[in-house]
C-alpha cells in the first residue's frame, strides 16, 4: 500500500520537477534563460557579420556618391607627340595640277625646301594642378546619393530583422530542448509508478489475488515506458548539441531555464496592428525608395551636365607666358541611339518589382501575424483543458485504484486510466511549450524588439 501512494505521488508531482533535472548537466552549472542564450548565438553567428559587411559596403558606397559633389584636385603632366611630314610633298602635288590647268602659274610658287621638318618644331610638354569639378548632372548625383542612402536604411533593417529571426529559430531549439528534458521527467516518473504498480502485482499474484496476466501486462508497459524514455534522451541529445552550437557553448555545461512570460490580452491585440513596422517591411520600402530614385537618375540623362575644368601650370614647353586657364564646359545630349530611355524602362520596370515585393510582403506579414494569433488563441485554450483533463484523469485514476482494492474493476481498468493520465501529461507539455514558441513568434512576426 505504502509503494502504491508513493507512485502515485510521484505522478501526480511529475510537471512540478525542475526542467533541466534529466539533464545530465554539472548542479552547479548556471542556468541559462533564452535571451542569453540568443545574445550568444548573436555573438557567434558568421551570418551576422556578414550582413555587418554588407552595411559597411552600404555605407561606402554611399560616401563614393558623396565625393562626387566635391571637386576632384590633383597633378598632371602630359608631353605632346606630332607625326612628321616632308613639306616638298605637297609642292609636288600643286606643279602637278598647275601643268595640266595652267602651266603659266608655275613660276608662282616658293622655292623648293627639301628639308623635312615638325609641324610645331619641339614637342611641347606641360604640368601643374589640375581642377575638374561637375556642377550640374541633371540632378543624377542628387538622386542617386538618395538611392544610396535608401540602400543603406535597407541594409541596415535587413540586419535587423535576420537578428529577429535568428531569436525565433534559438527559441526554437531552447524549448524543443526543454520539451525532452520534460517529456524524460514524466517518462521517469511512470517508470516509477509502473514499478510500484508491478511490485503491488507480483504481492497479489503471490497471493492468489491477481493473474499473471496482469502482471505481464504491466510489465509490458514497463518496457514500451523504456523505449520511449531511450527515444526521448536520444532526441534531446541532438537537440542539446544543435543548441550548443547555435549558441558557441559547452554542450556538458548547457543547463536551461524558462523565465518566459505569456502575453497579456492588450498586447496580443496590438500585434495585429503593428506589421507595417516590421523591419523587413522597412526595409522593402527602402529599397522602393532606392528603384525610384534610380528612375529620376535615368531620366536625367536627357538633361545638360555642367562641369569646371581649371589647370595652373607649374611648369610648360614652349613658355606662352600663360600660368592659368579655366574651362566651363556644357554638354547637352541630343541623340544616343535611344540608350538613355532604355535604362528609363529598365529602371522603371525595377521600381515596379520593388512595388509588387513591398505589397506582397505586407500582405505575408499581414496574414503571419493573424494566422499566428489565431493559432496561439487556440492552443493557449487547448492547454486550458488539457489541464482540467489532467486534474480529472489523476481522480479517475484514484478511484479506478480503490475499484480494483475492492475488486469491482480489473487491473485492465486501472493501467489503462494510469495510461490515459500519461498520455494527457505529455498532450499537455506540448501545449505548453508549444503555446510560448508561438508567443514569441507572434510577437517577433508583428515587428517587436526580440528582446
């Protein structure tokens, strides 16, 4: 009797255990909660500095577009090469076509020089500081120092929301984690209760009480019990070790602990209302900027650019006597082979890819948000019941055991209400860890701070 009440205890004391203690951790281990966990995983992930880099190209090149407002100052030198030619050459030419014209005008032209000589005698060299600075582009500096900055905003919320995302698959493998160390607890906690049960059996079938059958019965549940608990630590041991590399730590020291909270009713209605600042959304719409931006940058190909060219020479040959020179150049294109409204289409056809990605995005979001809100509404409701139905199956399987003392049920009964208790425990530690997976990822789908 004294076994029987043990076991029973034990059962009905199981969910109260700590979480990690199937955990084959050091006791004195610290335990970890998720968001140290996440700030560890945030640390070592390759991903994120990666996405750091991409900011940092982001940025230079924004700062690239920049310098082009900004004159350009620097040296130069140049020497200048002619081609030689014989002026005789064209002496020839002309006394041939006075002959057959007019032969009378021969005595009109110079004497001969034989001599070959540079068009402009030495070749001239020069140099000094040079000056180039572009005042006016059609406004395609302006626009695309925009699309720069546009870009940069997408970089830097794209970071972010994979940092969002990176806390929902720790979440993940934190609580699928916690899940088997539970799920051990309970499996050991029928082990001890089928234990109790056999050795009761084993009293009764010695005393002609109870049927062998009864006993092997129970003896059977021992067994599928072990099999599961093997199952059960095998999972949680990948588990253990998909966490302790996610999170760059120890998987001999890695003891858990679950300090979430469950969202208040004010909140959980404030998600479905908060999507649009989501960073991936933000960002979506940065990019929209960005294509948009380059659209105004195409069409100002069609405009007239301005720019100022200035050298001071510090030194020169042949000497001009000239020590400075400033050019305002314009250019106005009037015909391109049709280039410029090319990339006007093309830029135009990106700005509506952009678009169409910003509105689909919206509605995913839109829909993620509700459907898993709709899902946690539900699942927190199931584990509501599942927990009333495991307070009901711990009484009926109270009195199905004072039945069978007395002799008006059969051992069948008695294991199969023990069974039933089990099964509703497990039901309702997936609720459970299921119903907190589901808080996180609604309240990181509406754009929250995973912190």
């Amino acid at each position: 009797m004294r076994v029987r009440w043990f076991s029973l205890f034990c059962l009905v004391l199981a969910l109260g255990l700590p979480a990690g203690s199937a955990a084959q951790t050091p006791a004195t281990a610290p335990p970890l909660v998720l968001n140290e966990l996440y700030q560890r995983a945030l640390a070592a992930s390759e991903t994120r500095r990666i996405r750091e880099e991409e900011l940092r190209v982001a940025e230079a090149r924004y700062r690239q577009t920049l310098a082009t407002f900004l004159p350009q100052i620097g040296l130069f030198a140049r020497q200048t090469h002619f081609d030689r030619y014989n002026r005789d050459s064209g002496r020839e030419l002309a006394e041939t076509v006075l002959r057959e014209v007019n032969p009378q005008a021969l005595r009109l032209l110079p004497e001969s020089n034989t001599v070959a000589s540079d068009s402009q005698g030495l070749n001239p060299y020069a140099g000094g500081v040079g000056l180039s600075w572009p005042l006016f582009s059609g406004f395609q500096s302006y626009r695309e120092l925009a699309a720069r900055d546009a870009e940069f905003d997408a970089a830097r919320l794209a970071r972010q929301r994979f940092e969002e995302l990176l806390y929902v698959d720790v979440a993940n493998v934190f609580y699928q984690t916690l899940l088997y160390e539970r799920t051990i607890v309970l499996l050991d906690a029928e082990k001890t209760a089928l234990d109790g049960r056999i050795a009761e059996l084993r009293y009764r079938v010695r005393l002609g009480r109870s049927r062998d059958g009864e006993l092997l019965t129970a003896r059977s549940d021992l067994q599928t019990n072990r099999v599961e608990r093997e199952s059960a630590v095998g999972l949680l041991g990948a588990t253990r070790e998909l966490l302790a590399f996610v999170a760059n730590t120890p998987e001999a020291g890695l003891l858990l602990k679950d300090e979430q909270a469950m969202p208040t009713a004010e909140s959980l209605e404030t998600y479905l209302t908060r999507t649009d600042e989501r960073a991936d959304v933000l960002a979506a719409l940065a990019s929209l900027r960005a294509a948009r931006s380059r659209v105004q940058v195409a069409e100002g190909g069609h405009y007239p650019s301005v720019s100022l060219d200035g050298e001071y020479y510090l030194a020169q040959k042949p000497d001009y006597g000239r020590d400075w020179q400033i050019q305002l150049r314009i250019d106005l294109p009037l015909f391109q082979g049709g280039a410029v409204a090319a990339s006007i289409r093309e830029a135009q056809a990106r700005s509506r890819q952009s678009e169409l990605a910003l509105a689909s995005l919206r509605r995913t979001a839109d829909y993620e948000v509700r459907s898993l809100y709709r899902e946690f509404i539900s699942t927190s409701a199931r584990t509501l019941l599942l927990e009333e139905a495991v307070r009901l199956a711990r009484q009926n399987y109270a009195i199905q055991r004072r039945d069978y003392e007395l002799g008006i049920v059969t051992n069948l009964e008695a294991l199969t209400a023990l069974a039933r208790i089990q099964q509703l425990e497990r039901s309702l530690l997936q609720a459970q860890m299921q119903a907190k997976l589901l808080a996180l990822r609604l309240h990181i789908a509406a754009g929250r701070s995973p912190q």
